[in-house]
C-alpha cells in the first residue's frame, strides 16, 4: 500500500470507535488470557506506550520494528514496537513513546507527526498497560539501534501484513503441561506475536474502517 493511501485510511479509520478488543483478539494467542481485558488491573500495574511510526520507502508505507536482545526476562528476543516504560518525568504517554523511540532507535522526536491513540493492551507477563502511539513521518528515519536493547530494526511494509502467506499460525510450548495455539505475523522471518500482534490487527482494523 502506498503511503499516502494508508494515510488517509487512518485519518478517517479514526474517526470511528477504536476496534480495541474486538481486533486485537483475532491475534491473540489460545487459550486467551482474559487478565489482557480485565477492567480493573493490579494495584501494582505500570504504565507503558509505544510508536508506531509509519514513513515512506519507495513511496510504500513503512513501520519499524525492534527485535529485542536475548536476555533473562520474559520479552527476550521477541519482536516488539520501540518503546518502553513511563519515566516520572515523562508528561503521558505520547512523550514516553516519543522518548522511547528516540531512545532505542534514534527517531527524531521533532520528526513524529501524531495521528493519534491506539487501544491500550494490558501484558499480564510484565504487568504493562501499553498505549500504542500512532504517527507518520514524511521521511526515512536514519535509524540508530541502541545495541544493549535491540539486537535488530525490521523496516517493515503495511502491505505484508495483508497477505495471507505472511499470517501463520503455530503451537508454542512453554512447558509440558502449558502450551498456546498462536497466530502470529512473519515478518522478515521473524515471528511477531502475543501484544505486537494483537496491536498491528488493530491498526489493519482502522486502516479498514478507512474503508467505509
């Protein structure tokens, strides 16, 4: 998809009521944990947010992703968003995604052009409320990976997300008596599911409602 395109489904896909749940669980990994959903969420609960940055490459429409480093935690070497926990300083959320991603891959924040607020996504795994942070540039970002916490940036086409041959699903075993049927997203070979899913069907649902 062109990037002007996509722009304008997004403009007016928000217009609409954000898809939020209804969306995001058509990735969600089976069995469902109903904690993503749950209204009221742990007293203990910390805030985070991430960018979606979209930006024009060979006039198609572009997102980066990050993938994370191996490590001893529960997000090791998964595909994720830039982006990261809210800092006191941080005013909301948009400034923490905006300071995250200018963190960990070197997006301007002057160069972030703001579309607007995702559906927030509990992670019961790490105890995040995570804001996705919707926005565009009108240029390539030069992307500078911060090596302790990204092993890799997958530039990454809107338009491989439509295509059916890129949307998979597989069994993932965590132990032997836990394991999940999951859907998942192949990005550059790389699989991109749990949360990153669940908000990039939202944003396709948006994009969708741009449609109408």
């Amino acid at each position: 998809m062109d990037f002007e395109s996509v722009l304008n489904l997004l403009e007016k896909g928000m217009r609409y009521p954000l898809p939020g749940k209804e969306a995001q669980l058509f990735m969600s990994p089976n069995p469902v944990d109903m904690r993503r959903f749950d209204p009221k969420l742990p007293d203990n609960y910390r805030k985070g947010a991430v960018l979606i940055l979209l930006y024009p490459n060979e006039k198609k429409a572009f997102f980066p992703l990050i993938k994370r480093p191996d490590y001893e935690g529960v997000h090791s070497g998964q595909i994720a968003f830039p982006g990261g926990k809210m800092e006191e300083e941080d005013e909301d959320e948009i400034e923490t995604a905006l300071r995250e991603a200018w963190e960990e891959v070197g997006i301007l924040p002057e160069q972030v052009n703001l579309i607007g607020r995702m559906s927030t996504l509990f992670i019961p795994t790490s105890n995040f409320l995570v804001t996705p942070i919707l926005g565009y540039s009108e240029d390539i970002p030069e992307f500078v990976p911060e090596e302790k916490e990204v092993a890799r940036i997958i530039q990454t086409s809107v338009s491989t997300l439509y295509e059916p041959n890129f949307r998979k699903q597989k069994i993932l075993e965590f132990s032997d008596n836990f394991r999940l049927d999951t859907p998942y997203f192949e990005v550059d070979k790389e699989m991109v599911w749990g949360a990153t899913a669940m908000i990039l069907s939202e944003l396709l649902q948006i994009l969708e409602n741009g449609k109408r």
